[in-house]
C-alpha cells in the first residue's frame, strides 16, 4: 500500500487508518448503525461518514482496499440460505 501513488493513494491510505482505529482487538471493524442505503451497504457507508465523503466515493474505496487484501468482508448466511448481513475484518499479520 505504501507504494502505490497516483490518483486516490492518498485517500486509501487515510481510509485504512480510520478503520483500523475502529477496529476492535478481534479485528472487526466496528460499523455505524441505523438505517443506510440498501445499494451501497453498511460497509459504504461507515467509510463515508469517517472520510466525510459521499456514498459513491466511500464504494469505491471500500472496493480497492478490498482488492489490496487489506480488509475482509465476510457475509453472514441465515438457515434459509439469504444473506443476513456484512461484517468487515482487518486481516491480522499473523494470519498472512
């Protein structure tokens, strides 16, 4: 991650830090709660309100630091089979 540069480095960079500091010791980001837009998902938009960016931007981001393997969402399953809902990881260093 520290190498990367160019357009939104920087951004990706901040965002990590903001979620690692809402990290609990299990490595669960901890997500804001209340209603959020059913599109874009919980995940969205607790990036949006710790970056103070829209909905669009904070996907986008969530995508590319899930591309960089540096965080992990992990979908919960009720016994029906639907999806329940998000939960978002911090990979730990060990686990690599």
């Amino acid at each position: 991650m520290g190498t990367r540069t160019g357009r939104g480095a920087a951004t990706d960079r901040l965002a990590f830090l903001l979620l690692v500091l809402e990290t609990s010791a299990a490595g669960e980001v901890r997500l804001i709660d209340g209603p959020v837009d059913s599109q874009r998902g919980r995940i969205s938009a607790t990036i949006a309100a710790l970056m103070g960016c829209g909905l669009p931007g904070a996907s986008k981001i969530a995508d590319r630091l899930e591309a960089m393997d540096l965080v992990e969402r992990r979908r919960e399953e009720t016994a029906s089979g639907l999806y329940q809902g998000t939960r978002m990881f911090i990979p730990t260093a060990r686990g690599r």
